[in-house]
C-alpha cells in the first residue's frame, strides 16, 4: 500500500453504471485520491446504491463529475464523507 496521492482521469465521456454495489471505499493512509471526470462522466448509482465513501481520515477530491442516482437509507446517498472531500466543478443529481 502506498500512501502517495493518486489522480483517475477519465478520457471518455457518458455513464458508468453500478450494477453490484457501491464504488470500494476511499480509505485513509492511501494519500488524497483526485478523480477527474474529464469532459461528460456522470457516476450512477442506478437507483440502488450510494455511489462513493470516504472514510474518516481520507482526502477525496472530485472534478468535472457527476455523481447521481446513488440511494442509501438515512445519509449519504451520492457521497458519505467521513474524510475530507473536496468537489469542484461537479454535480449532484437524483441521489435519494
């Protein structure tokens, strides 16, 4: 495991749907984990699951990203952040 931060960026654009369950977990000691949407990439949580968590002690930060559909019972339903989350740039749609 490293503790050096990570940057995902996406070259496509459209949708990526989850099917099973919710996006693993953004856990501290990892270091700040950036997730770049790039142009058009929306994040769904088809109805049916939260989409992202981040866990207390961990640094996510979000951009040119849509977060939507996730679904969770009581908080948290697109982003349960427990860390520190930063979001530029981004949206939040239809989560429940």
């Amino acid at each position: 495991m490293s503790s050096a931060d990570d940057t995902i960026t996406f070259n496509v654009s459209g949708t990526i749907t989850l099917y099973l369950s919710q996006l693993p977990n953004i856990v501290s000691g990892q270091g700040t984990l950036t997730i770049n949407g790039g142009s058009a990439v929306t994040i769904s949580g088809n109805n049916n699951y939260r989409v992202l968590q981040v866990n207390s002690g961990a640094t996510l930060t979000l951009q040119n990203l849509t977060i939507a559909n996730g679904r969770a019972i009581g908080v948290g339903a697109g982003v349960l952040n427990d860390g520190t989350l930063t979001v530029t740039n981004s949206t939040f749609s239809g989560n429940s």
